[in-house]
C-alpha cells in the first residue's frame, strides 16, 4: 500500500489522484502481478518454443511437399495434396480405428483396475510401502523389455501362456494380437493410473467420509457420491494423462507384431512410412495428423476440466 | 430420541494407544452432554466409539437400551457436526442437506419439506442453491446442523462444531445450538475443549482427562465442588489460584498467613499416611478489598497484605492482580493445565494471585492493599493424588468445617 502511494505522488495530475483513489491501486497490482507471470513463464516459454515448435513447424512444411528420399529430385511442394492422400487410403483408417480400440478399451480397464489398486494402496495400513513397491514393478520396467517378455510367452513351444490358453499362435492372428497387446499396455500402465488416483484419494477428506457414514450411506455409495465426485479433478488428470499416451500407442505393437496382421496403430504407420519407407511427406503428414488428434482430445479434456473443480462452476466466484 | 449409556467403554489402537479408558456415563433421553478436557484426552474418539466410526476395544455401549456395539453407522440412527463441518463439496446447501434423507429413501415431496423446514429453523433459505465452497464459515456450519437436524436422528453428536468459527459468530452459534437443541430436545453429546462452551451449553458436563472421566455433573456443581485437582483448574476462568501449603501443628502456612484448619480436614491430616504439603485452591471471587467487608463477613475469612500489580476494571467489578511471595504450588495435573491453556492463560500456579473486588474498591497499582478471603470457599488438594481433601458426601466445605 505504501508502494502505492509514493508511486502516485510522483505522477503529476494531483486532482485526478484523489479521485481514482478507490480503484487504481487494485488495478496497478494486477498489472504488476500479471507483468511478474509473464515473466517468470517466459524461460519455459522460451525453451518450450526451441525445443518443440521448430520441429512441429518443420513437419509441418516438410507435409505440404511430395518428398520421398528414395525419389528425392522429385521434391515439390503440393500443398495439402499429401492430406488428401492419407485421409482417403484405408490403411490410415484401419490403423486410426485400432488405435482409437486400443485407447478406449485399456484406458476404460486401466481406470477401473487403476482405482481398485489405489483404493488397496490408500487403505493398507500393514506393509503399506511392501504394496505400493511391488504395485509399481510393471510401471517400472522398461516397455521393450517387457513387451518381449509377453511376446515370449504368447509365442506356441516356448511360451507358457500360449501353451496355457491357446493351441494355435495368438500373435498371428489379429483378434488374439490386439487383445494381447491391449493386454500388455493395461499391465504396464495401471500403476501409473493408480498412482495419480492415489494423490485423488488423498484429497478426499476423512471427515467426509465419516460424516457419509453417519449419514447412512453404504460403502458403495460412499464411494460414487462422495469420493468420485471429490476426485474427479484428480480422475480427469488421469484420464487425460493416459489417454494421450495410449493414442500414441508404438512400442507394444512394435515388439509385439510389428504392426501384422492389421494392428498397427497410426504412430507405427507413421513410422513405417517415415524412417522405414524414407517418405518424410506422407509420413510427417501422419505426424501432423497425430498431432492434431492429440491435441483435440486434451482440448476436450480441458474443456471438461473447467466445470470439474470445485466451487468453480458458481457464477459468484468469478 | 433414546439415551446412551457407555459401560466401562475403553479403546486401544493397534499401536498400543489408550485413548479411551472404562468410560462409564449415562446419558438421559433428551439430555445435552459435554465433554470437555484438553488436547488428545479422547474426547472425539469417545464420540466417535459412540457413532460407530471407531470399534469399542471393550465394555459396552447402549442406545435407547439396545447393544450397538457391532451396529455400522448407518444402522444407529445418530448424526453428527463435524468441526471442519465435512459438507460435501459438490451438493448445493439443500443437496447437502437432503443427502441423509435422499439415503433413508424418502420420497421427494417429504424431503423438500424436511429440508425446507430444517432451512427456515436456520435461517438457510436463501442459500439452499449455493455451493459450500461459497458460504461463509458460520454459514457452512449451520448447513452442517441443518443435515443433522432435518432427519430427526436419535441422537446428536458434535465434535467441537464451533472451534472454526471466530469469537463473535462462536457466541451467536453457541444460542443457536442451545435454543435448537432444547426445541428439539434430542440426546446430545457436545465435544468442546472450551471451557466457555461447556459451562454455559450443557446439562451436564464430563471432564476427562488422559481418556479417563474426571467428573460428571452439572456445571455449577463442578464449579463448586471440584473433585480433585484437574477439575478445579479446568473449570473457571480466569482459573483458580493455587497456592503451596505447608501443614503446620494444626494450621497450614502459606503465603497468605496461616490458615486455621476445622476438625474434619486435621482429622484427614491425622492419618499417618496423610501428606504434609497441601494445594490450598482458591477463586477470584472469593476475595474481597478488606475495607469493604462488615464484621459479619469478616469473621468467616482471613486477611493478608500483598503488593498490587495490576488492576484492571471490567465496570461491573475490578480484577486485581497481587504478588504473593512463597514456594509455588506444582503437581503434575498443574503442569498439564498450563501447557494445555498455554502458560498466559493458566496464571493458577505462579506468584501471582488473580482477585475480583468489588468496582467500589480504590484499590490502585502500586499499592500495598490489604485484602480478604474466604475461608469457607477454600479448597486443600493432595499434591500426589489431586484429591479435594475438603470435599465431604460431594460438597466442597471450605477449610473450617468441623
Ligand atoms: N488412529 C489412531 N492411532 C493411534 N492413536 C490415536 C489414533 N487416533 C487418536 N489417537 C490418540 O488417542 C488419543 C485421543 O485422541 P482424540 O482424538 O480422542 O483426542 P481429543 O480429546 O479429541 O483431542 P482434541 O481436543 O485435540 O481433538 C490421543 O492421544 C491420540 O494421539
Ligand atoms: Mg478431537
């Protein structure tokens, strides 16, 4: 306040001083304050642009021009003829609906056996680091490796869940491939999804859930109306989280079947046209494609973010 | 509506915790009970054992006459206010309160009344579709009321419902509890650990102390007729004096002169076991500016001279502070009210006396002022027990009784 003031008596208007006394010092803070915001995002800023948007920016104009390496005097630009290519050819859109399965199946499973997990964790009150060390092993492991680990044992002779389940080679055919390579996503990344839900649970006072109790609630109805609508903030995260990573699905399908059989998702076709077929047109296309894709599903994420928070959907806090 | 009666009610935690030990306590239907005692002396686990949120380790507890020991929750029918109020952040006021009621599966009309009723009684009804988030402190806390009230629960427990509140609002509260809980005349257990609350709210009022009960009764008549020690430096503020006390042929020198002894305290004081040192417990009120006493009264106390510190008039009468010379009084229930009052509050123990003279007095800083007090309103504690060695059949009778 007395920053203010000394401040304002340098200015020379004197009449308009007493006037505007009321509101101005408000406004001059929320000046300063949005001023120190924009300074101290500025470094991350910064770096973010050198680090990302050149390489988007180049994808971008390397997907405007016929560019094949292995015809490379034939490099011209095209506009969005490359575009045109990718959304009419089938193979994009098998790879775009495997992926879409991909996602939506092993992240609805991870959701619900990632929140059985946290709620086990939260609640343990014997070995409770043992548990939560031993939940997290998948998570920890490296995705080839692990990959491998389930490509052996599906492969028929040596494996011990090929020989278990099955008399034929799962990994031949495409059904059997996807279910056992979503299968291998959701063992990897539940941990991870609990872990975020985990910091949910936390938020979710014990009072509330004593005052649920006493109230008459059950223990199911504890859980769905007080702690999910307390953690749906936390939820969302999750969601969001995985959901970006599991639209970009690449190193299970890779070990996995390396894309046979019609289960490649759109990052592996992207990669077999780009690094493989050394055509960085079409395949930067597909990049630009993803990109645009992801960023539509955090959009959606964020818009439904906006109404998630508590409190924030009233119209007096704003 | 019912009564709840804890039958030697004790409660352990797996890590070896005590924090409740055989609580025995009848609670009459209808009746407003506070328990009151400092810091981790479990007064919320004893509230908690009671709705069922905490398994009792042993003993019994009975609600209007039915063990319930292995009931859930929800099957004993109680409510409870929780001091961080613990709405449900999502629910608008009336979905908050409607909650409970939404549970039990009424049907919509009876809950919209219930709920419209219980927000009239609170004065909640222009609030009913806002959120918590957007509620002031007091507001939220009566929201928390409103979803005890609205199902007309057997019983209601609070857990310091007020202790989040600022001074002002906890007073206005404070009649708002009363007023509703005697129109509705429901069985309550109030915990507090403000002394202000439990005297003025309660029926009767439970002082615990390290999970045991210290004593139970009305409010007066722990203030009267303290128990021992604890009870006696819990309740009143400012709280009681307490001054070292040397037992000495027949009388007992303290640092107010020597004080005569009746014959049923020397007789106390024959046995051989009997300690030689005592607590003499006195309150503020029971001096007097010597110059304002007539004869009659006169003769039932005794004088002495100390030096004036500070006075400070409250109109209606004037606090007098005095320094007293002489060994200080310590027991380990003295050392344990001062670290819970924090040291400023809990003058009882120092050199300093603490008196309430008349407003007439002329008392002044800086003076040496002579000063009376009542013999017959003094209590004499055993330092190792805290036992009041002038109660006799539940009555204090002061240090002359024959
Ligand atoms: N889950 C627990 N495990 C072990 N000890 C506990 C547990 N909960 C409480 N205690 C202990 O039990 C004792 C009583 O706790 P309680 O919460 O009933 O105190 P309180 O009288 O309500 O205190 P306050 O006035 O601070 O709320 C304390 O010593 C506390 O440390
Ligand atoms: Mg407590």
């Amino acid at each position: 306040m007395s920053a203010d003031t000394v401040e304002k008596s340098t200015t020379p208007t004197v009449p308009t001083q007493r006037g505007g006394r009321r509101k101005p010092p408000l406004s001059e803070n929320k000046k300063a304050e949005r001023k120190l915001g924009l300074l101290l995002c500025a470094p991350a800023a910064l770096v973010m642009i050198l680090v990302t948007a050149y390489p988007i920016i180049y994808s971008v104009w390397l997907s405007l021009q016929r560019f094949d390496l292995r015809f490379p005097d034939q490099r011209e630009f095209i506009g969005l003829d490359n575009y045109v290519t990718v959304l009419t050819n089938e193979f994009w859109w098998t790879a775009f609906g495997v992926t879409m399965l991909i996602t939506v199946v092993t992240v609805a499973v991870e959701l619900v056996l990632g929140m059985g997990l946290a709620i086990i964790m939260h609640r343990t009150l014997v070995g409770r680091g043992l548990v939560r060390t031993s939940a997290l092993i998948p998570y920890g492991i490296v995705t080839v490796v692990a990959a491998f680990s389930w490509r052996y044992a599906w492969t028929p002779g040596t494996g011990y869940l090929a020989n278990l389940f099955s008399d034929g080679a799962p990994l031949t055919e495409r059904a059997s491939s996807l279910a056992i390579i979503m299968l291998a996503e959701i063992w990897k990344t539940t941990p991870f999804m609990a872990l975020l839900l985990m910091a949910g649970l936390a938020l979710v006072p014990e009072d509330l859930l004593k005052a649920a109790s006493t109230d008459g609630a059950t223990a199911w109805q504890k859980f769905t109306k007080v702690m999910l609508p307390v953690m749906k903030p936390a939820i969302l995260v999750a969601l969001l989280f995985r959901t970006l990573d599991a639209f970009r699905v690449f190193d299970n399908i890779f070990v996995l079947t390396a894309g046979g059989n019609e289960t490649s998702s759109v990052s592996m076709l992207a990669y077999n046209n780009l690094i493989r077929g050394l055509n960085l047109g079409i395949g930067s296309t597909m990049s630009v494609l993803i990109f645009i894709t992801v960023a539509i599903i955090a959009f959606i994420f964020v818009k439904l973010f906006g109404t998630a928070a508590p409190g924030s959907d009233d119209s007096e806090r704003r | 509506m019912a009564d709840i009666v804890l039958d030697k009610v004790s409660k352990s935690f797996p890590d070896g915790t005590v924090a409740v030990q055989d609580v025995d306590l009848e609670i009459a239907d209808g009746e407003f009970v506070i328990l009151v005692g400092p810091s981790g002396c479990g007064k919320s686990t004893t509230l908690n054992m009671i709705a069922g949120l905490e398994d009792i380790s042993s003993g019994e507890l009975r609600i209007a006459g039915q063990r319930v020991n292995d009931k859930a929750p929800r099957d004993r029918d109680i409510a409870m206010v929780f001091q961080s109020y613990a709405l449900y952040p999502n629910m608008t006021v009336r979905e908050n309160m409607a909650f409970p009621l939404r549970l039990a599966k009424l049907d919509k009309e009876t809950i919209n009344r219930k709920v419209d009723e219980a927000a009239k009684v609170l004065e909640l009804t222009s609030l009913l579709d806002r959120k918590p988030a957007n509620l002031s402190g007091g507001q939220r806390q009566r929201v928390a009321m409103g979803r005890a009230i609205v199902r007309q629960p057997k019983a209601f427990l609070m857990d310091e419902p007020l202790s989040n509140l600022d001074a002002k609002l906890r007073v206005q509260m404070r009649t708002v509890v009363s007023r509703l809980q005697k129109q509705l005349g429901t069985t309550t257990v109030y915990v507090t650990h403000d002394q202000t609350e439990a005297m003025t709210l309660g029926d009767r009022v439970v002082i615990m102390r390290g999970g045991a009960v210290q004593q139970v009764g009305p409010p007066q008549e722990l203030y009267d007729h303290p128990r021992n020690l604890f009870v006696a430096g819990f309740i009143g503020s400012p709280s009681m004096n307490f001054l070292h006390a040397a037992v000495q042929d027949g009388g007992l020198h303290t640092a107010l002169g020597e004080v005569p002894l009746g014959d049923r305290v020397r007789r106390e004081l024959e046995s051989a076991d009997a300690p030689r040192e005592l607590i003499l417990g006195i309150r503020p009120e029971h001096f007097e500016d010597a110059e304002l006493v007539d004869d009659d009264t006169r003769r039932r106390g005794m004088e002495f001279e100390a030096p004036v510190d500070i006075v400070e008039s409250m109109g209606s009468d004037k606090y007098v502070y005095f320094t007293v010379e002489g060994e200080k009084a310590s027991a380990a229930e003295l050392e344990e009210l001062a670290a819970d009052a924090g040291a400023a509050d809990f003058a009882g123990a120092g050199g300093n006396l603490v008196t309430r003279l008349s407003a007439e007095s002329t008392v002044a800083e800086g003076q040496t002022r002579r000063v009376w007090f009542n013999l017959e309103k003094i209590h004499l504690f055993d330092p190792g027990t805290g036992r009041n060695l002038t109660l006799h059949e539940g009555r204090a009778a002061g240090a002359l009784a024959d």
